[in-house]
DNA sequence: ACGGAAACCTGGACGC
DNA sequence: TGCGTCCAGGTTTCCG
C-alpha cells in the first residue's frame, strides 16, 4: 500500500520510538519475507545492534545500525506494530512474519500476503532497489525542469512513467492516478508529448496531492498499536482513485478505469483531454 | 535490449 | 451457505 507520503509518516512517527535502542533479538515467524540468501543470517545480523535512525527512500524503509542496516518494503500489505509493556503480545489473528525485540518495545513486521520484504544489508543504500531509485517525490528538489526532463527521455504512457521508479521514487498507483486527473491529463498520453504548460501543471498536481496526501497520513499521527489503523480513511482524499462509474468531481462525468501496465488506471474522459 | 506478462501470496468482495 | 471468479495501493524475473 504505501507510497511515498504513508512511508514518510511512518518514518517520522517510528524515528522517536526506536532511535537510539537496541535491538536484542529478532524472530522470523515467516521466514518467506526474508530474501533467500539472507533468511537464516538475518538475526544474526541484527543482534545487538543499535538503531542509529529511521529513514525513507522512495517507498522504502530503512533503519541505519551500528552495523548495516535493515530496509523493509510494505508492497500491498505490509504493516508495522509496535508492542511493548501495556500491549506485550500480538492480537492471534494478526500475520507475524518479522519481530524485532529491542531494549524496550518490540517492532513487528506483518503482511498477511507475505508480499512485503525485511532484509539487513551491509550497506543499504546499495541494494539495486534503493540504488537506482530516481530523484523522490517528495523532494523539494524535484524541479519542473527534472521532471521536463524525465519526460522528454520516453514515449511510454505518461502514468507509466510517474510510477517507474527508476525515474522518480516514492510515487505509486493511487497518486499518480490522482496528480494526473488533478492535471487535467490523460494518463495514456506519451510522456514526451507533454508540453510546457502541462508539464508545469503535472509538477504541480504531483507536488500537492503528495503534500496533501502526507498531511492526511500525519494527521491523525500513526497508531502502531493498533493492528487495525493502518492508514484507513484516506480514500476521503481521493478524486479518481477507486470511483469508477462515479460523477467526476470537476465535470461530472463518469469516471474511467482502465488497464495500463497491468494496472489500474483512473481517470475522468471528460476533463483529462 | 526491450516491453509485456507472469510470479510472488492470501484474503476480501461480489455474483450466482 | 458455498463456491467460483475477480481484484488488490509493488517489484523482480522471465520470455519472446
């Protein structure tokens, strides 16, 4: 699930509940989340070691350690749970696959489709994922002129683009969704036939809807505790994303979904060109 | 070398 | 109620 904006929100509510910890032990539950190579050295890693800080790259989250690091990705359902003395033990019907007991408190990972990826890695930033991510979304250093620039390098659909991350990190299916339908454009166009004027307009939409997107994620601040708030009420944001068959909130007409990528793509074929 | 498709996994929603 | 089908907010790997 999580895009840039629910990863940010994550980081900085996690980073004054762990940094500065140790971690004692870790468990794997769900060893299937750990990458092959690395599945029985993980704990090894990791004992031991304190948590230097909380950090994000792209949709990826990252704990710097005394030694390495360990990187989690979310994918679809991936989700973290804080436990400690007043809540000691995960409710049953929850999905473990990865805990984390640290001098105080425990950090779990849990994704019921075990889609979702822990690892430790010597240097995390390494990684090919995190290597060849693109200039983040969420950087105030994303200039038009970088995004002009992206652009211009393809002629693949313009949606599928936003979401390459190898282009630009941290934007996924529902916010590229939702920036081009706040652009006014059509998500099959070719991305190198954007023009200025929309390009500026692109920028834009991408700009606000992720601001306001990490506003909402924020506010309420995340509950780790709570197995069962996992960002739930931020489809009130959405203007596209998930509302096919219903009226377009700028022209009324009925909004669209269709393939792309083999994804879903929303859009309104009244207003996006 | 590239783009498209499958694989990875499980569960929830929906229709019959 | 039960069964089958489709769908899922992501990334990597495979294949033609």
């Amino acid at each position: 699930m999580p895009e840039a904006p629910e990863v940010e929100a994550l980081a900085r509510a996690l980073r004054p509940l762990i940094r500065g910890r140790k971690i004692r032990c870790c468990r794997l539950v769900h060893p299937v989340v750990v990458p092959a190579p690395q599945r029985f050295s993980l704990a090894r890693n990791v004992r031991g070691a304190r948590i230097l800080g909380v950090k994000r790259r792209g949709k990826y989250l990252l704990l710097p350690l005394s030694r390495g690091g360990i990187i989690f990705h979310f994918r679809f359902d991936g989700q973290l749970l804080w436990f400690d003395e007043s809540n000691n033990t995960p409710p049953p019907n929850i999905h473990v696959d990865v805990l984390f007991h640290l001098d105080r408190g425990t950090i779990a990972f849990v994704d019921p489709r075990h889609l979702g990826r822990v690892e430790w890695h010597e240097s995390p930033e390494q990684i090919p994922g995190i290597r060849f991510l693109g200039p983040d979304a969420l950087s105030p250093r994303l200039a038009v002129s970088t995004l002009a620039g992206i652009l211009s390098r393809s002629d693949h659909p313009v949606k599928v683009v936003l979401l390459d991350q190898t282009r630009i990190a941290g934007i996924g299916n529902i916010y590229s969704s939702e920036s081009l339908w706040r652009a006014r454009l059509d998500p099959r166009r070719p991305a190198n036939s954007l023009r200025a004027p929309e390009i500026r307009r692109l920028h834009k939409a991408v700009v606000s809807v992720l601001r306001r997107a990490l506003e909402c994620c924020q506010n309420p601040a995340p509950d780790f505790r709570d197995p069962s708030w996992w960002f739930t009420g931020l489809d009130r944001i959405l203007a596209v994303y998930g509302r096919e068959g219903k009226p377009c909130r700028r022209c009324g007409r009925k909004i669209r979904r269709i393939a792309q990528a083999q994804r879903s793509t929303f859009c309104c074929p009244g207003c996006q060109e």
